[in-house]
C-alpha cells in the first residue's frame, strides 16, 4: 500500500516503524524539523518536513495516489484539516487520531473511515490488563461481545480434547467460539474443526457473545481473574 503518515511523534513513530517493516510505500508529513530528521535517519521512507494542512504538501507527497492517509498529530483541529483535504482528493481510507471524544462526530461527519481516540484505547488496555491478566489482547464488539487471545494452561478442562468432545462435555457455552489457534509459535494459525484437538500452550483466538469473563477463561485453566472479578 502506499500510505501516508501525518505526524511523527508519540504515536506516528510506532506507526511509522510497522508500516515499513510490512513493506508498504510509506510517505511521511512532520512540522517538527527534529522529529522529521529523526524519522527520516531512522525509517526507510519518505519524510517531508512540512506543513500538512497545507494542499500543496499533499501533493508532493503524492496524495493522489496514496491507497491511505492516516493522521496522527496531537492536534484535532491540524487532523481535521488534514482528513478534509485528503477526502477532497478522494483517499480511499482516511484515519485519524482524535484527542477530544467531543469532536467524534465532526470526524465522522467529514466522513473520515475510522476514528480513534488514543487515549481511552490505552485506559481500555491497561484496565483490561488489570482486571482479566490471562487475556493476551481483545477487541470488543458491539456492547458485551469480545474477541481475545488467551493461551491453553496446563489443568485447563479444555486441554487435550476436540472441539466436539469439549462441546459433548459441556465446555463450550452458547456464544463462546474458538475461531483460530496458534501452535508452537510458528506457521499459519490452524482454523478448528470439530475433530481439532486443543493442546497445552495453544494460543487461542477465541469469541465470546457476553464478553472475557472469569467463567469463560476457566475453559482455558485461568482461575487467576477470578480474583480481579
């Protein structure tokens, strides 16, 4: 893909770092002349030293073309200028990074495709790492559903058996599917069948309709988040 990165800081960096590395054309905009020469001795990419809310550095970064645009500067009102020149060039997937939850429905209004706010994203993780210390990472869907990573232990009751013995057992509740696994650390993730067995120390991809509870990680030998319930 060739994408666009708005903003080298705290969290254009990261960003930045994993764009390259998965290969894409990465062009990067930064108004900062030191975060710029930081970014460009560090990545290889493009970096522009430049203001991007103006049109014309768009252009020379070669927003026409570009399949991506995400901006990630500690500004709205510099995002919300940047997402609005990239939809007037039609960008097919424009992000941005919000800092005021009140300006959510500008963003979308303006008709950026994904909104995030960076803030609550972070308090979401630590607090999840907190109360449920078994869950590897998680994304919520809709209001109590949740897909999570969580590894096999050793007593787990799930361990050893095939999906279709776990269900036989009773294991697998209603609304609690394992949709992937990885196994050793390496290779494509296995998609489980019903004749799939689970081993100890799979990593488990797994959804849950009423959420990562404390009962739903028992399945996987997790008694621990009982304690943080």
């Amino acid at each position: 893909m060739y994408i666009i990165v708005v903003g080298a800081g705290n969290i254009g960096t990261p960003l930045i770092d994993m764009a390259t590395r998965d290969e894409n054309e990465v062009v990067v905009i930064e108004k900062d002349g030191a975060k710029a020469d930081a970014a460009a001795r560090e990545y290889d990419c493009l970096v522009l030293n430049d203001d991007a809310t103006e049109m014309e550095t768009l252009e020379d970064a070669g927003v026409d073309r570009a399949d991506a645009l995400i901006s990630t500067t500690d500004q709205d009102a510099a995002n919300i200028m940047v997402c609005l020149l990239a939809t007037e060039r039609e960008v097919p997937a424009i992000v941005s990074v919000v800092h005021n939850p009140e300006h959510m429905n500008l963003f979308r209004r303006i008709g950026v495709n994904t909104i995030e706010h960076p803030q609550s994203l972070i308090a979401g993780y630590l607090y999840r790492a907190v109360k449920r210390p078994s869950i590897k990472d998680y994304m919520r869907v809709g209001d109590t559903a949740e897909v999570f990573e969580i590894t096999v232990d050793d007593d787990a009751p799930i361990a050893n058996k095939t999906l279709i013995e776990a269900d036989e057992a009773g294991l697998l509740p209603q609304g609690v599917l394992i949709v992937a696994i990885e196994r050793n650390g390496k290779g494509d993730p296995i998609t489980p069948r019903g004749d799939t067995e689970i081993h100890v120390d799979d990593l488990l991809t797994v959804y849950s309709q009423d959420g990562a509870t404390p009962d739903v990680t028992n399945i996987f030998g997790h008694y621990e988040d009982h304690d943080f319930a």
